[in-house]
C-alpha cells in the first residue's frame, strides 16, 4: 500500500531545495538599519557567527537569533546599504586568514592590511570564536615570560601560558609596561607578540608601531588595529581576531604573547551592539553575558601539554579603572578571570616611581613557578624588605623617634625603591636584574645616597659587562647562583664601589 503522506512530505522537500545550493539555500530581506546592526527576516537557517553576504558587497556575521528575525552585526561601513536588500548566507563561521608571512604586518580585525603592504597570501581560516583547550590538553604554567623590568620580573612574575592583568587609572603607564614586554622579546626572539589596539586614536596607535619599528621589534610582532573611529563591531571582534592569530602559532608549538588593550573599550563596545540589538540591560548598562564575554576571550590563554606540541598564550589584558576604583563591575569581572594583576597606583606615578606598581597589591598567582632559580633566589629577600619597609614607613611619617635598626631599615627600603625604577623602552637582562636587586638586598648600596642609586646602577652594569661579562653568561642561564660565582659578584661590586664617585 502506498504511503501518500510519505509521498507528500519528499515531493515538499524536493520543492523547498529545487535549484539551490544546500548552503544558502534561504534567501533573507532587511527590515531595518540601525548603527551597524541589520534586523533582517527570512534567513531562518542560519547559526550564531556566520557570515552574511548583502546584496551591495557588503557581509555582516550573526550576532542574534529571534523568532522570526535575525540580528546582524555589519563588518565595514553601512554604505548604500537600504531596507529591502537581499541577504544570502554563505555557510562560513567569521575567521581571519593567518599565515606566517603576518608577522611585522598590520591589519584589522578582519586581516585587511591597513600598513599598505598586499594581502596575505597562502593563509589558513582560524575561527575567530573557538572552545578553548580542555584540562587534559594543558599542563601547569612553568616557563617564564621575561617582562625585562625588574618590579615584574623578580616579584610578580609572568609565566608563559598565563593571563595577568594590568590594571590602573589613564595615563599611569600600563601599555607601556605592555610594549616594554614586547621589545625585551628580542632577546630569547622566541615569542610571537600580538597587539591588539582596541578603541585607540589612531595618533597613539601610529606612535606605537613607529616605536616597535625603532625597537626592532616588529619581525616578530602582529598589529591588530580596530580604532576609536571604526564601528563598534569590528572594536567588539578586535581581541577575538588577535587571539586566533596567537592560536595558529601556538599549534605550531610556538609561544605567543597577546595584549589586549584595553578590555574596557572592548566592553563599551559591546555595550553599544547590545543596547542596539534590544538586549536587556544589567549593572552599570552592561547586558548579562558580559562576563562570558571575557571569559570565553581569556581562556583561550594556555599552555599545552607535549602531546599538543607544547606551545601557548600568554594574555596580558589591559584594564582602565576610574578614579582608582577596582571594585567597578568591568574590573571586578577581569580580575576573577586572571591569574593575577599588576596594579598601577597614580599616588605612586606622580612621585616618580615608574612603572608604577604597587607591589603590596599586585599579585601573580603562578609565583615562582614562572622564574629562574637564579632570580628567585634574589627575590625573596627583596621582597620581604619591601613589604617591612612599606610598613615602617607609614609609623617613620609620624616624626617619632625611632631606633637605629628601624632607620637602617628605612633607609635599605629607600635604595630597594629607587632600584625598581626603570626608564621606559629599557628592559632588563635578566643577568642586570639579579645584579641590581643583589647588591641592594646585600647592603652594598647602604652607603650610596638615594639621588645616586640610578646612576650606581648604571655605571656599575656598564663596569660588570666590561670586566667580567662570563659572570653575565653564568648569571643568564637561570641557575641559582653558586658559591664562586657570588664571591666573584662581591668582588667585582666592591671593586667598582672604591671608583664610583657620588
């Protein structure tokens, strides 16, 4: 017997797909324009991230799904886009072309070079939304990632495949922590560096790559550029984008570094595609998957496991606070996800401590594990110091009379405060680092006027990479220094002490 409903429901089918491809099968109308963002009905196919062709030229990629339309966010300008258009699906999730010819280049979120140089060629799609690597794909944070300034380096340290926050108010120096980072990566010149400019002007952006070109380090250096003049969706796709271009090189084995700067602007534009696409509002105007919004970014940051050729991403997010709030939801949210924060103070900037970071409040939740044993040997003492000095110096500002141990104290602290003053675009050898914090925790500079200890410094790394650069050589390789080696550090400090004139 013959099932007529059966022949019924293929002859439907056979209609619904005559003559079109499977993949954009359903045809879509725009219904509405409003600030980058396209209400369009008909493409009921469609899924979350694909990409939309318009009838002029233009794609947009899915952003929400309603029951009877859907929300696309456009990747480029409106132009003479109108209501009315078709739409036609391609069946791709968004993704940026990436090939190893991308380092030293600079692009958009999309990979459209803005350096004047031809497009990538030989390139392969990494997605730019991607589930990041499971527990079992990992393995704990071990390798440092030497910053090469010695506030970081010996007492909150970065290990590769970690995500640490740089937070603090405008203007207090957290990119050029970041860009500080990126130059000292000339030295090992084994880590691909992203970074990611979000919301910027243009002026400070262009400032930047002229600074990374005059470093030398752009050979091994990705811009991705989404500034405050462009649409707040390419803003919102900007760290997605950067993070896939660090994912490809780290599935080649390789490490990468990617800088996010900043979140917060990443945040307002996401704020913005919300607003307009009708989401319901939460604390401060922020939708409810704001935290996934950084959480899904952040830990895609990872170190692999041998298995999985072993390379990784390191996140160094940027975070602006106002008025020296860290309580503020956006802060609050990034802080939970990191593994750790340098917190920039401006009482701190303005009395001429730079890089600005207050020890007593930074933390990195890796530790040691992402030092040197020869560093870390040095550290430990620094860092108790510090934290005596901090304590007596709120007692000392009372003027009440204190002992002479108190003030031998005091005085260690002031040279241990001076020494962790760097200029900026100077990181530090680790070999010159150890060398620093060494005499200082040893009493070497107990003698030297504060206003000297700089120029100390100076002269005496010039002197030790003159007269005894093998020390240099032992130093670098990250053992902990032995018995010879600290008696021939004693020796050459105290030969350099009877000729430094202050």
């Amino acid at each position: 017997m013959i099932d007529s409903q059966k022949i019924i429901e293929q002859l439907e089918n056979r209609l619904m797909s005559f003559g079109v491809d499977k993949k954009t099968q359903n045809m879509g109308v725009v219904e509405k324009i409003t600030d980058g963002v396209v209400i369009a009905s008909g493409l009921s196919k469609c899924f979350m991230g694909e990409i939309v062709a318009f009838g002029n030229g233009n794609y947009g990629t899915v952003l929400n799904l309603d029951e009877d339309t859907v929300s696309i966010i456009l990747l480029g300008k409106e132009g003479k886009l109108k209501e009315g258009d078709g739409i036609k699906r391609t069946g791709k999730l968004l993704s940026i072309d990436v090939a190893d010819t991308i380092l030293g280049r600079v692009i958009d979120p999309l990979g459209s070079p803005l350096d004047a140089r031809p497009k990538i060629k030989g390139a392969r799609a990494m997605p730019l939304e991607r589930i990041a690597a499971g527990v079992v794909e990992r393995e704990p944070v071990n390798t440092p990632l030497k910053t090469g300034l010695k506030a970081i380096d010996a007492i909150i340290p970065i290990g590769r495949g970690q995500r640490e926050l740089i937070i603090g108010d405008r203007g207090l120096g957290k990119t050029a922590i970041a860009i500080d980072t990126i130059i000292n990566q000339r030295v090992s010149n084994d880590v691909i560096c992203v970074y990611v400019a979000i919301g910027q002007k243009q002026s400070t952006i262009a400032q930047i790559i002229d600074r990374l070109k005059e470093e030398q380090a752009l050979p091994y250096t990705v811009v991705v550029v989404a500034s405050s003049s462009d649409p707040a969706s390419l803003q919102y796709l900007a760290p997605y984008a950067g993070c896939a271009i660090a994912e490809y090189f780290m599935e080649k084995g390789k490490d990468a570094l990617v800088i996010y700067d900043d979140l917060t602007k990443h945040a307002w534009a996401y704020r913005q595609l919300s607003l307009v696409l009708r989401r319901p509002a939460g604390r401060e105007a922020y939708p409810g998957d704001i935290f996934y919004l950084h959480s899904r970014l952040l830990e895609r940051a990872v170190k692999l496991n041998k298995k999985h050729k072993g390379g990784s991403i390191t996140a160094l997010p940027i975070i602006e606070t106002q008025a020296n709030d860290i309580s503020a939801y956006i802060p609050t949210n990034v802080i939970s996800i990191t593994d750790g924060q340098i917190y920039l103070e401006p009482d701190l900037f303005y009395s001429g401590i730079r890089p600005a970071v207050n020890v007593g409040r930074s933390v990195s939740r890796v530790g040691g594990a992402a030092q040197t044993s020869a560093i870390k040997s040095v550290s430990g003492k620094l860092r108790l110091e510090l934290a005596q000095y901090r304590e007596l110096a709120v007692f000392a500002q009372f003027g009440s009379e204190l002992d002479a141990t108190t003030m031998a104290l005091l005085e260690r602290g002031k040279r241990t405060t001076e020494i962790l003053k760097q200029l900026q675009y100077q990181p530090l050898k680790e070999s010159l680092q150890i060398l620093s914090i060494w005499s200082v925790t040893n009493g070497f500079l107990d003698d030297i006027p504060v206003e000297s200890t700089q120029r100390f410094e100076k002269e005496y790394h010039e002197f030790v990479s003159s007269r005894n650069p093998k020390l240099l050589e032992t130093l670098e390789t990250g053992e902990k220094p032995s018995e010879p080696t600290v008696t021939q550090m004693e020796k050459i400090t105290r030969e350099f002490k009877k000729i430094f004139s202050f």
